[in-house]
C-alpha cells in the first residue's frame, strides 16, 4: 500500500504526455453531449476533467483563463474552452472546441423546435410545457438571486439594480441603453468611491495542486500564444471580415430588411451584450424578438427558454429556437419549406451569437497570456452586474404574467384569472431551487414527468 502511495506521489510529479489534435477533438465532441448545468456546470465539468484528472493544464493556468472569460460578454465556458483549445493547438484547436461546445446543443435544439412547432398542440406535449413553464419563472428567479447575492454588496448596488428594473419595466428603456448607463454610473462612481465599486471580481486564485500538468504554472508560454500586435491586427481583420462578408450576403440575396438579415444584425448586437450570463440578454432578445420583430410569441419565449435548459451546450443556445422559430412563422423559403426555413435562420443566428466570441479569445488570449495575473472585474462591470440583477427581475416578471395568467391582466378581474396550479407548480420549484438545491435539468426532468403522468391520467 505505501509502495503504491508513493508511486501514485511519483506520477504526479510527472506531466502526462501532451494530448494530441485528435485526443483532444473527441474530448471536445464528447463535452459538447454532457455540458448541462449552465456555465457553472459545464465550468466544473472541464474543471474535473481538464486539471483534475487528464492534467492538461494546471488550476492557476485554467482560473488565469477563466477571469479573462468573465469580464467577456458572451457565454463564459464556451469561451473557456476556445482558450484551453487555442492555447494546446493554436487556432485550430480554439475553433475545434468552441465550435463542438455548441455544435451538439444546435442539432439537438432544431430537432426539439421542429417536434414542439409540428406538434405542439397534441395533449402531451401541451400538457408536458403546460407543468415546465412555472419551473422556468423560479429557474430565472433562482438566477436573479445567485447573481444578486454576488453582485449586490452594498446599498448603491442595490440602487442600481431597483433602477435598472424600473427603467425596463415600467418605462421600457431598452436593454442597451441600461447596460451602458450603468457602465458610466460605475466609471464616475469608482472615481470618488472606488470601494463601492469594487464588489466584482473573477475566481479565487488557485490553492489546490492535482500534479504536474502538461500546461503547468511554469511551463514557458507556446510561441502562438505570445502577444503580437501584427497577429492582433490579422485576427481582427479576418473576424471582421467574416462578419462582414455573411452580413454582406444576406443584405445582397435578401435584402437588408428581410427576415435572415435582421436576424443577423440583431443578434450580432445581442452577443456583444451578454454581460452577466445568458438571462442577463434574454430580456433584450424577448424586446426585440417577441415585441419588435413579432418573430415569436411571449409564450413561445418561455417555452423556448424551457427547451433550452434541457439540452447541453450554452443556455444562449435559446437564440437557436428564437431563430428556427422566426424562419418558420415567417416562411422564409415558402409554406411547403417550412423545416429548411427555420434551420437556415437557426444556423444564421447561432453564427452571429457566437462569432464575436472565437475574436474576444484569439484577439486578447496572447495578452492574457503574457500578464499571468489574475484579471478582477473593472468598476463598469461591477455596475453592470447590479443593473442586470433587476433586468433579470423584469424578465421573471414578464414570464409570471404569461404563466401565472390565464386571461389578460386586468386589475378589477386578477384574482378571477390567476391560474392557481401553475403557481403552485413554481412555488414548488421554487422551494426544490432554493432550499433543496436541486439541479436544474433534474427539476425541468421532473416537471416534464408531472405532465406526461397528468396526460396519461386525464
């Protein structure tokens, strides 16, 4: 037993041998089927695999690159995995791991979409959504909270926020506008009080050692990854160029008002807003999406966010449903092309949401590279953060008087329209969230059970 103690001691003072393209696209593929749990899930996940057990990078090299994923706007583990891809393989193996972090959750998606637009009105689908949309309205309550009780440290973060709720509320300001407003609010406040400010901040530094790793503390930083303004300057242009080219397309086939071209444009300005996760944008999806382009319904909205807590992959993967659902309600390619219509503006869509992303990493990745520090968030951000906290608070809010409702709201007739069960349902999923710690896909899997068991008895 000591002989094996001290051999097991012995390996870890070895680094395991340096996982090759291939290695590392199967590991990849197969995290793009398993990462459930939104981005603290699926950042544990890589976590335990990548430092934890195949050792191929250390835990201060994996934090030092997740603190730059944090301050990103756009979905923080998939960009994660875009920095350990890039920083084992240079470029290919940045766009091998985020393409495949979303890749299966896209598939998955569109197939989900086209059952629930094709059969959403049988009785047990109806009856399956009919018990998931209360557990919706406590999951983003449930967001709003975990968010809240980082972000809100003091009484003017907590201003922030009641504001930041009021202002999308009651007066409709749209989501942009709050976000840059409470950027400047943090930028002029840090100035006087810098303390008030300072509430944000990355990950704890690193304090466990799980061995030798093949991208160590001290491991000497790969000549790709090195900071280099001529490749700055040729990853930007080549991103916006891309970016450029697909917009250029669809403004030349279709126009610029058209469906597909929209959809590009809107949801190119989404991805540079996702400060603060997934549910901190979907208020500005839901104001674009449902009450500017009519391209869904609120309804669908929910039922859409409902599907995307089901499949792996990033939670802003729900703009896949948004876009499939808008390419089909509005017929791009005709009636009788219905299902081609919603996986072409579903592609669409996800390559405008996540192309900022793969140029956030191999833009700033070399400079991140080179400081070796931990990154803590800036005062703007801590001030974003707070105003996203109530912006969550209003989405919750939408969805209730969706959910909770079964007639539009009237102030002399509530209480002869509220739908008691559906109330009961959210409590109850509040209380499975917020006391018993319930994982999300197990609470979405219990519900959708309730609803197969109500349609069988019924």
């Amino acid at each position: 037993m000591v002989k094996n103690m001290a051999e097991n001691d012995e390996a870890l003072n070895v680094a395991p041998k340096a996982p090759t393209l291939k290695e590392a696209f199967w590991y990849w593929l197969k995290l793009g089927f398993v990462s459930f749990g939104g981005p603290a899930g699926q950042i544990a996940i890589m976590h335990h695999d990548l430092v934890e057990k195949k050792r191929w990078i250390s835990e201060k090299r994996f934090l030092h690159a997740l603190n730059y994923c944090m301050v990103l706007p756009g979905p923080e583990a998939q960009q994660l995995a875009i920095y350990i891809g890039w920083l084992m393989h240079r470029t290919k193996g940045g766009l091998i791991a985020g393409c495949l972090f979303v890749l299966p959750s896209l598939v998955i998606l569109i197939a989900l979409t086209y059952v629930y637009l094709k059969f959403g009105n049988q009785p047990m689908v109806a009856s399956v959504l009919y018990a998931i949309k209360p557990a919706v309205v406590a999951i983003v309550l449930f967001a709003a909270y975990r968010i809240g009780s980082r972000a809100l440290k003091n009484k003017w973060l907590w201003l922030i926020s009641l504001a930041s709720f009021v202002a999308i509320t009651i007066f409709k300001l749209p989501f942009p506008l709050i976000v840059l407003s409470a950027a400047l609010i943090g930028y002029v406040g840090s100035r006087y009080s810098p303390t008030t400010f300072s509430a944000g901040g990355g990950h704890q530094s690193a304090n466990k050692c799980y061995g030798k790793a093949v991208i160590d503390d001290d491991t000497p930083t790969p000549s790709h990854a090195k900071f280099s303004l001529k490749h700055l300057t040729k990853i930007l242009a080549v991103g916006l160029a891309l970016w450029f080219a697909a917009m250029g397309l669809l403004a030349i086939i279709y126009g610029w008002q058209a469906t597909l071209t929209q959809m590009g444009w809107f949801f190119t300005k989404a991805a540079l807003l996702t400060f603060g996760g997934a549910y901190a944008v979907l208020p500005y999806v839901y104001q674009g999406a449902v009450g500017h382009y009519h391209w869904l319904s609120a309804t669908q909205m929910i039922d859409g966010l409902a599907l995307g807590e089901t499949t792996p992959g990033p939670l802003i993967m729900v703009v896949a449903f948004v876009g499939f659902v808008g390419g089909w309600t509005q017929a791009i390619f005709g009636a009788e092309n219905l299902l081609l219509s919603g996986i072409v503006a579903a592609s669409i869509v996800t390559f405008f949401t996540f192309l900022p992303s793969f140029i956030f990493i191999f833009i700033g990745a070399p400079f991140i590279e080179s400081t070796q520090g931990n990154l803590k968030f800036t005062a703007p951000l801590t001030a974003i953060t707070a105003a996203v906290v109530g912006v969550i608070l209003s989405l919750a809010l939408l969805f209730a008087t969706h959910v909770f409702f079964t007639a539009p709201l009237n102030i002399n007739h509530l209480i002869n329209h509220i739908d008691w069960l559906a109330v009961t349902l959210a409590v109850a999923a509040g209380v499975a969230l917020f006391k018993f710690k319930l994982s999300i896909i197990k609470l979405i899997l219990i519900f959708a059970t309730l609803g197969v068991l109500a349609a069988i008895l019924s």
